[in-house]
C-alpha cells in the first residue's frame, strides 16, 4: 500500500516526525483515511473553491499572506453582499428579467395594433391614469459600462497595459497569390478582396482606448455623440465577404463513430497530408531555415500550424494541379486566411481544424454566413479584451481599425490620394492598404481617450459607404445588405454574440430612438472550455433558428425630417444620462508637460526635439547656454496651451524648469543651427496653428521670452 511504504520511508528520513503522526488520529491528517473528510470539511470541493479565491496570495510572504487572505475575504462577502441586495430587489418583481422584457415587447406590439386600428376608424384612444402608471419601462435596465464595476478595464484606466493585437496580417504577404486560376477560385470562394488586403501599422493606442469604450451589455462603444458599433454593414462593405447565408458552424464529425477517426486522417483526406513530427520542413523562400511540425492542442491534435500550412501548400503556380490537388490548396489557403486574419485567436501560430469539414464542399462553403461568424467572434474578442489584466486582443482587428478610420476622424491616416479612391471592384478596405496611407498618426492612450472624451458630432461619419462607394464595391458587398438591420444572434461556431443594430440606427440613416429593449437577460456567453466533444450545431440551436429567421427581426427605423436635431438632442439627454462617457479624471495637480493633440502640435514637439538634439552637441546643455534660452523661452508657450486646452498633459517634451530673469545675447553662430525657414536671429517668431487660434511667442534679446495670442 502508497500509505504503508511512505510511513516507512519516513522513518529513514526523521523518525520523530513518524512517532509525532502515529500519536494522532490517522483520519485527521491523511487523504487515504478521511473518508473525503477532514476535520468536516471535504477535500474535493469546499476546499478547492476556497483556495481559487486566495489563488493569488500564493507564493507572498507570510505577512503579506495573512493580509492578502484577510482582503481577498472582506472582497468575497462584499460581492455576496451585492449579489444578495440585487435578488431581494428582484425579488420585489412580479415576473424575472426575461419575462419582463418578452411582456414589454408583446405589449408594444399589441399598443401599434391598437394604435393602427383607432387610426383607421378616425379617433385616437389615450391611455388611462391606471395604465400609464402600471405601463413598464423600457428604460428599466441601464447598460452602463461604470454598473461593470471592476470587472472593466475603465474602472481603473490607468492601471490596464497597451493591448497588443495578435492578428497576422502580415503572414498573408508571405503568401502572395498571382496565379489565375487560384485567384478565381477565391473569386468563386468570395474571399478575393480579403486576400487583396495589404498589411497597415496598427495603432495599438487608439484600439485600447476604444475597448474602454466597449459595454459587453450592449456590443456598442459609448461615446459622447451616442452609440456606435460595428455591424454586418460594415464587414460586407470593408471586407468584402458572404454575410446571407446559413450560420457558420456545423456538426462533430471526428471521433469514435464518425467520419473521421482522428484530426489527422480528416488532414490527409481534405489536404492530402498532415504536419509529421520527425519531418524536417524548409521554408521555400529560403531553404536554409528549417523546422519541425506538430499537431497542436496535446493528444486531440486539433489545431494545425499555420506556417506549415504555408510551408507546405503555396507555390509559383497551381495550373499543373490536379483537380483534387488543386482544391486541397485552395482549403489550406482558407484555412491560412481565417487564422492569419478573419478569425485569429491569441495562440498566434494555429488555427483550429474544426472549419475544415466544412470546406469538403467549396460550392456549399461558399454559401455561409462568414460575416456573421467574424463579427461574432470580434465581438467576444472585444468583451475579454475589456477585463483589467487583458494584455491583447484577437479577432479581426483591422476590421475594428479600418471601422475607426471611416467613421471617426480621431487617429484617421492621411492619404496619398483624395477621397473616395478607385476600388476597381473591390472592398472599402482596399482603400487603407499601406501604399495608399500618407501618414499614420502616431498618437498615445492618453491622447486618444482625451480626444474620444472631447468628440464632436463634426468628427463623426455616420454614413461613410456612399452611393459613389457602393457602386464601385463587387455585389457581394451589397448582396446581404436587407439583413444589415436585423436583430438577430450572431453565430461563429462556439461562441454567439447579439447584433444589436436598432441601438446604432444613425449608422444607417435613421433618427436615434430611445425606444430600445435590453439585451436578452437570459443571454449567456459560453466557450469550448471543457466542451470540447459538444455538438454546437444542437447546443445553439435556438439562435441558429433566430438567425434563419432574420428577415423577420428587421428592425425599423425614423427618416430623418424637419426635427431631426431635436431627436437627435432628445436621444443626447437619455444616452448622457445613463452612460459612462469620460476617462479622463479631473486634473488635480499643476501640469508639468506637454503633448500634442492635432498634427500641427505634433510638427512643433518635433521641432522642439530636434532643436534640442542638434544644440545639444555643441552647447552641452548647461545654465547659460542657447540650449538652456530655448527650453526657457518654450516654457510661458508650454503653460499658455496648457491652460487653453484644460486638460493635463502627459507626453513629456522637454522638462520644465523654475527659472531666473536671464540675459540673453545672440551668439552669431546660433543662426547657424535653426532651420533655413527661421530668422537668423535668436528665435524671433514661431507660430503654431491649433483650431482657429495662433499662438505667437517671441524672444527678445532682453530678459526673458513673453507670448501673445492674435
């Protein structure tokens, strides 16, 4: 017996601790004798449970432990404590949540009936004082990001790192497609203009500071002007991808019983091979670099490497294939497609083969609702990514990029070329691929939540894709477009997500209602974790229904007319109300730097900088010098902007310093080192371009620098 033989091996290592534990009762401290018990409390379970909630007190010292059990306890009752108030006020309701808000839509409809028939007989019937005041509100539920508490990364924004993406656009370039029969079959596949993206420098600031604008309640961003999202418009019109089709998803089909035995003979059948672990791969663009492959995700082999996929699959040209050869390299392609960009995950290396079965068929897949299945899945990248200690984020991110670019003018690129650019028959995305792009704006978090807290109805496109745009776009774009304001739940295999488009009816040319139900209470999110043999097709079945049935969940909105700025007003007053709009705190404390918050700001810190880099090697940088002038002289410019803008700087340009009257000569070998615009004087006249105001400043060879606004 393990018990015996280890009583007995204790005897050699110290055999007082052996005689001190036969002196006690052997069922109080072994799991062998305790029957699941120990001292009354089970082994299993309670005991588990409790040591996930001091998980984090591990390995701290004994101090720090006893205190962080003592938080990490007070934290547990207090959530309970809430828990407890929410049921009793529940409790105080007739009916749960879902009851209520399927009540509430019944009774509208039964209202508009009623309403529609008292119209058609000529008079006008006003409710009763009893029913106004037992009518319920639609207003009841108020998805606000701040009810989140800590549980969202805008509770405490300071706190949360810089998302990184884990998308790999860039793999895409490794894999050039210039064959013609390969690109007709994209062509067939729908996924010609997705293959055609070209990669762009994210900018990781701006996306974090609109995942803290991101409510998981409502699948919205919440900014001053209203709610904004992304919606299946979007990814047919930037994208350029099947949006109408059956949802994306499908049954187990490998296993003990089914087609396929194992992932790797699903490999071999519908690719013609799978990654062999003691094979040596070379890269075909250069030969000497060299690795090994493996099947991932452990025994259930159920992921594939996507450099392998790579490795393995492109080629020159295709003409030579083989039909059945030809259409396994137009699967690998797609496979490679999904994981580099519509549906990466955080792994940044593989993609799941469950999307392979349905690939068997090209002419069947071809038909899915592959849309749907990427907004979905970013969806639910952009609610894990809300969590506080989420350092990156999957999904599609340069749908979410690109989606920012047209509708926001915070962060937009310059382009080379006005708009609208020729597409020449394909996505709205096409339009941002790198060549085209002037100029990235390199911004910072800080930044970026100032300018969404500060956003104006001036800076926000409603309606990017124009009459001009959707004609130059391929039908596939448009061809969905009846269901782009259907309510409906998106499926992308595991994971559902509503699309909530009746919340972001200016995004389609409708005034705002305040008339918006909740997201369905009963809704909740689930993963694959510990689900790995579920049958999604049947788990999700219900929303799969709904989704066949969108057509008929077409919501249905107001045509802008003569009031449209007091519905637009009234819609401001009931989303402010609720909603959770600036990240920024209140300055406290005197500001001691500076950033930039437009372009030309951000040409004079440049300025600045360089300045100072190029004095720096002949003056030193000590009291006195031209180079200690400048930064005196920079410093009254500083404060005045500081004080114009209201808000606290955080981009340190050039430290501020408490400085005396100085007399100020001009060397005549300072001219030497300002640009070839500048006066050969000192510093004689800087202007700096904000809005519609000039701020001047001056030097003069007297005491010290002084500004003035024209």
């Amino acid at each position: 017996m393990v018990f015996d033989r280890c009583m007995k091996d204790m005897i050699n290592v110290k055999a007082d601790i052996h005689y001190w534990l036969v002196e006690h009762d052997v069922t109080s401290w072994a799991l062998t004798y305790d029957d699941g018990f120990c001292y009354g409390v089970m082994t299993t379970n309670a005991s588990e449970s409790f040591n996930e909630v001091l998980k984090r007190a591990r390995g701290l010292p004994i101090q720090a432990l006893i205190t962080a059990i003592y938080y990490n306890v007070v934290a547990l009752h207090l959530r309970r404590n809430e828990m407890l108030e929410g049921s009793e006020i529940d409790a105080t309701r007739p009916f749960a949540l879902r009851v209520q808000a399927t009540l509430r839509k019944i009774e509208q409809e039964a209202r508009f009936m009623a309403a529609v028939e008292d119209r058609g007989r000529g008079r006008r019937r006003h409710p009763s004082s009893v029913e106004a005041s037992i009518q319920p509100s639609v207003h009841t539920i108020q998805p606000s990001i701040s009810s989140l508490a800590g549980s969202h990364r805008a509770a405490h924004p300071e706190q949360g790192t810089i998302l990184e993406a884990a998308s790999h656009l860039l793999m895409i370039h490794e894999w050039p497609i210039n064959c013609p029969r390969f690109i007709e079959a994209l062509i067939f596949v729908g996924l010609d203009s997705v293959s055609q993206m070209r990669y762009r420098r994210m900018d990781h600031h701006m996306l974090t500071a609109l995942v803290e604008r991101w409510s998981p309640q409502t699948n919205t961003f919440h900014l001053p002007v209203g709610e904004m999202s992304i919606t299946l418009q979007d990814v047919s019109m930037i994208l350029g991808i099947q949006i109408d089709g059956p949802s994306f998803v499908g049954h187990p089909v490998v296993g003990l019983g089914r087609r396929w035995l194992s992932w790797p003979n699903c490999c071999d059948d519908l690719l013609g091979q799978h990654p062999n672990p003691d094979v040596l791969y070379h890269d075909p663009f250069n030969p000497r670099i060299t690795a090994k492959f493996k099947m991932g995700q452990a025994h259930a082999q159920t992921c594939i490497p996507l450099r392998w996929l790579r490795w393995i699959f492109w080629r020159d040209s295709y003409i030579d294939l083989s039909e059945m050869d030809f259409w396994r390299h137009v699967r690998a392609y797609i496979l490679f497609l999904l994981g580099c960009h519509l549906l990466p995950d955080t792994s940044g290396s593989e993609i799941h083969l469950q999307y392979l079965p349905l690939m068997e068929d090209i002419a069947i897949f071809r038909t899915y609702s592959l849309g749907g299945a990427v907004l979905a899945h970013l969806y639910r990248e952009l609610s894990e990514a809300t969590r506080p200690k989420r350092a990156n984020i999957a999904g599609c991110i340069h749908l979410l990029q690109i989606w920012a670019w047209e509708h926001l003018h915070v962060g937009r690129p310059q382009l080379h070329v006005p708009f609208p650019v020729q597409l020449d028959g394909l996505s709205v995305g096409i339009r941002w691929n790198e060549e085209r792009l002037r100029e990235v704006p390199v911004g910072n978090v800080m930044t970026y939540r100032d300018e969404l807290d500060g956003l104006l109805e001036s800076q926000v496109i409603w309606e990017p894709y124009t009459a001009e745009i959707r004609a130059q776009v391929p039908e596939i774009c448009t061809s969905g477009q009846d269901t782009w304001l259907s309510r409906v739940p998106l499926i992308s295999w595991k994971r559902v997500e509503w699309h909530l488009p009746d919340r972001v009816l200016r995004q389609f040319g409708y005034c705002p209602s305040t008339d918006i139900m909740p997201m369905d209470p009963s809704f909740v999110r689930v993963d694959g974790r510990g689900k790995s043999d579920t049958d999604w097709a049947l788990y999700h079945q219900a929303s799969i229904a709904l989704w066949e049935s969108r057509r008929a969940y077409i919501v249905t909105g107001e045509i802008p007319g003569f009031d449209y700025d007091y519905k637009v007003k009234q819609y401001l007053a009931w989303f402010h109300s609720w909603a959770t709009l600036y990240m920024l705190k209140p300055p406290v404390d005197p500001p001691t730097t500076y950033y930039p918050r437009s372009p030309a700001e951000r040409h004079m810190r440049d300025f600045f900088v360089s300045m100072e880099r190029r004095l720096q090697p002949h003056f030193g940088g000590t009291e006195g010098t031209p180079l200690q002038i400048l930064r005196c002289l920079v410093q009254p410019f500083r404060l005045q902007i500081h004080m114009m803008l209201g808000h606290p700087p955080i981009l340190i340009l050039v430290p501020l310093r408490a400085t005396s009257q100085l007399s100020l000569t001009s060397p005549p070998h300072l001219s030497s080192y300002l640009p070839p615009w500048e006066s050969p004087q000192l510093l004689s006249k800087m202007l700096v371009i904000r809005t519609s105001a000039i701020y001047t400043y001056q030097a003069t060879t007297s005491t010290s620098a002084f500004y003035s606004r024209h």
